[in-house]
C-alpha cells in the first residue's frame, strides 16, 4: 500500500498505535498485522540485528496496510538510508539531543530539495510499485521520529522543535529516567512531570508526541495528555504474562485436584 496512511492519520488529528516486532521473522509479523495497528515498531538499536534480517517483513506490512518503522541504532546517514530503502516509511533515531543532531537526521531522511539522502528505494522492486513515482513522492510519505531521551533533550526541546521535517518527538521514559538520574524509575515524578509537559510543549508546533508503554492504564493516560502515537508493548511480552498467568493457575488446579 503506498503511500500508508499514517501521516493522513495523523494529519487528521487521529492518535495511532503500533506494536514491538520481537523476532524478525514473517511467522511472528504475519499475525502481528492483525492486531490492528497503524504501525510496526522494528528495533535494530537495541534488537541484535541489522536491516539486513528484515528481508521482506517492511514490504509485507506494506501490503498489510501497516506501516513499518524501524528504529535505527544511531544517527547515522547510512542507517537512516538502508532502513528507507528496505521499506521503512518512519525511521526513529534515537538520542536526538540538539537542533543540530535533528537537523543531521531530517537531512539524512529525505530527498532532495528538502534533504541529501540517496536515491535508490529497493523496497520498490519487491512490492511492485512504480519506482519512479515513489521517487517522486517519498518525502510526502516519508516519516520521522526523532527520540527525547536525556535532560538535554528536554531543555533544548523548544529549540529542536524549530528544526522542519520532524514529524513526531518520542520519549523514551527508561533511558529519560536515567539521565534524570532515576534509572529504571520511569513512573518517577521527575520523569512523569517531563512526560506531562511535552504535548503542551510541542503544541502549535506540528509535531506529534509519541511515546511507548505497556500497561493499558498508562496509555490512557498519555492519550489524555496529547500523546497520539503510542507504541503498545510487544506481543511478546503479552503473551508471556497469559502465560504464566495460565501456567499458575493451572498448576495449583492440579496440585488442588492431586491433594
């Protein structure tokens, strides 16, 4: 599906929600396209692979009407570059600590005249579509989130804000709580004040606040406080709890019925 609608969705004032891929195989994307998201968060920062381990995952969300968004390992050129090509339609960087770091990212992110990113969506060769036409229209579809992490991006927000081509700001609350010197507290009220404060920062702006949770309660929350792209745990994650939830309670049926 091209262009995906998130950025219409998002235009339109639309809060939009996606999901972790935790293993880079289409037997875990597959399923996880019918879950209902706008979009599939990839992590090549963290996750020990590279885009080269996505093989078609991006093209098959695509087509899925879900837009992959593969957060890159740094603000590198050559990474922002692969991950579009490879089918990304939102590129995250992470660590976005300056104006000059956010501008760095939005150059890297788009064609010309509005950045120097090189010419070649691979992506295309697999998915059918008109190579040309995507040339023509990418940075129209072309999405980027840039990530706030650390005090310094939080006292140079205004500043990356005025940056042009940044489509969504996202808080990182684990790594945010390090920096404030509460690591691993992300329920903190030092990290929840910046958390609260962001959207109303960034209001006017253009931009979208987005960040990701777990907990429902949570999310309901940040939606509450202008978040509108959030990012729901990972299916992984849910369904480890089911099942230990289901394993407990099975085993002490069993213990009782064997008394």
């Amino acid at each position: 599906m091209y262009p995906n609608p998130i950025k219409q969705k998002l235009a339109d004032g639309q809060v939009v929600f996606g999901t972790g891929l935790p293993a880079f195989t289409p037997h875990f994307a597959g399923p996880t396209f019918d879950t209902g998201i706008d979009f599939l968060w990839i992590d090549t920062e963290h996750m020990p692979y590279g885009v080269e381990s996505l093989d078609v995952i991006p093209v098959l969300a695509r087509q899925r009407g879900v837009a992959p968004l593969i957060r890159v390992a740094s603000n590198d050129p050559g990474l922002i570059k692969k991950a579009y090509d490879v089918g990304a339609v939102l590129v995250m960087i992470p660590q976005v600590n300056s104006a000059e770091e956010a501008a760095r990212a939005v150059d890297a992110a788009h064609y010309p005249p509005e950045g120097n990113r090189g010419l070649s969506p691979m992506w295309t060769r697999i998915a059918g579509e008109d190579w040309d036409h995507v040339l023509a229209t990418a940075n129209d579809e072309t999405l980027l989130v840039c990530q706030l992490e650390s005090l310094q991006a939080w006292e140079s927000l205004d500043e990356i804000a005025a940056v042009p081509g940044i489509d969504i700001i996202l808080v990182g609350p684990l790594d945010l709580s390090a920096s404030l010197g509460v690591m691993g507290q992300t329920g903190s009220k030092k990290v929840q004040s910046i958390m609260e404060e962001v959207p109303r920062r960034l209001e006017g702006t253009g931009i979208v606040t987005g960040t990701t949770l777990t907990e429902p309660g949570d999310i309901r929350q940040k939606i509450d406080w202008g978040y509108r792209f959030l990012n729901v745990g990972t299916p992984l994650s849910y369904g480890l709890q089911v099942v230990t939830s289901h394993v407990a309670s099975l085993r002490e049926y069993a213990d009782q019925r064997g008394k």
